[in-house]
C-alpha cells in the first residue's frame, strides 16, 4: 500500500465516525433526504453516504483506487465543512449537521 493510501485510509476513519448500520437508518430518514443538491433526486451527499457505506464494509485489503478516491473526496469535504458551523441555527437540527451526517460525520459525537 502506497503511503498515500495509508493517509487517506487513516483519515478517512478519523472523518467518518459513524458506523455502517448507523449511517444506512440515518440515509433512510426525512432529515437526511432534506438536504444536499439533487438533479435526479437523490442528493450528491447521500450518494455518497451510501457509497462509504459500501467502504466501511470492505476490509483494508479489498479497498481499490476508486475507493481511496472517494474516501479522499470525503476527508476533504468534512474537513471543509466542519470549518463552517452555522451560527444562528441550532447545531443538533441545522442543515450544516445532517449535510456532514450523509457524509458519515455526525460533528456532535464526541471524538
């Protein structure tokens, strides 16, 4: 493994710190299809939740280029968002927590 990949890998379990069954009920919920950009009806985040979901159940070795690519795109979306919490809004129910929630990052869960 390339020491690219053990970056993104170690990363990727530091961002997404919900687990599998936990963020595949959370993709099934109202709040979770509420947010997010939708072309064809399913938003890009939620796309993706299902997708590291997908990840998460693979074991190390399993992992291809594709998946180090995505997991990639996830370190840098929650690291980009979680610099941008909402200020006026309630944290537990804002847009900002459920979009990094179908991202698999709920920012309110203790590191």
């Amino acid at each position: 493994m390339s020491d690219d990949h053990e970056k993104i890998y170690q990363d990727f379990r530091d961002s997404v710190n919900m687990a599998p069954k936990e963020l595949e009920e959370w993709l099934e919920s109202d709040e979770s299809k509420s947010v997010g950009d939708s072309d064809d009806g399913e938003s890009t985040g939620h796309k993706s939740g299902r997708r590291i979901v997908e990840i998460k159940r693979k074991r190390k070795a399993e992992l291809d280029d594709n998946d180090y690519n995505h997991m990639k795109k996830v370190n840098q979306y929650v690291a980009r968002h979680l610099k941008q919490p909402p200020q006026k809004e309630d944290k537990k129910t804002s847009r900002w927590r459920y979009s990094l929630m179908n991202w698999g990052h709920d920012p309110l869960k203790s590191s």
